[in-house]
C-alpha cells in the first residue's frame, strides 16, 4: 500500500499524516506558523492542489481562502500575472 493510500484510508490528506492533525484539522506544526507575520506559508498535495496556506500568505496578498485552496498551486493569484512561473511550477 502506497503511503497516500495509508492516509487517505485513516481520513487524512495524502502527504499530511492524520496523527499530527490538531484542532481545526491542521498539523500542528502549521498552525504554529499561521500567525507568523514575516512568512508566506502553503502547503501543497503531492498533486500540485494548494491544500492550505497562512492568513499573511492568503489576506495578506488580498485573495480570500476559499478562491485559494483546492486549486493547482500554480493557477492561484500570486502566480497569476507571470505565465512563465506558472509553466516552470507545473512542469
């Protein structure tokens, strides 16, 4: 069994391991770092899919969450005006 498979069998997002789910759903480790101010923070599945990002990296660049995550990283807003990084992260 793959280990997307193993996680996904438990509940969990492929590649985030629900054991170090905390409250709200989120690794704890993440949440640590969702207030910091100086980071822009995201975390991807191993399919390229945004599966969640920090309030700085999100409000902090204007875009609201819900028209973020759940989307291919490289066709969310902050790579919206430069088709070339959206190649280069895609291929």
């Amino acid at each position: 069994m793959r280990g997307s498979d193993r996680m996904q069998e438990r509940g969990g997002q492929a590649g985030v391991p629900t054991s170090r789910h905390g409250e709200g759903g989120r690794p704890a480790w993440f949440r640590a770092l969702e207030d910091a101010e100086l980071l822009f923070v995201g975390l991807c599945g191993t399919d390229g899919t945004l599966l969640d990002a920090n309030r700085v990296a999100v409000e902090g660049c204007g875009f609201s969450r819900a028209a973020q995550i759940g989307r291919p990283f490289w066709a969310t807003g902050w790579w919206s005006g430069s088709t070339a990084a959206q190649e280069q992260m895609r291929s």
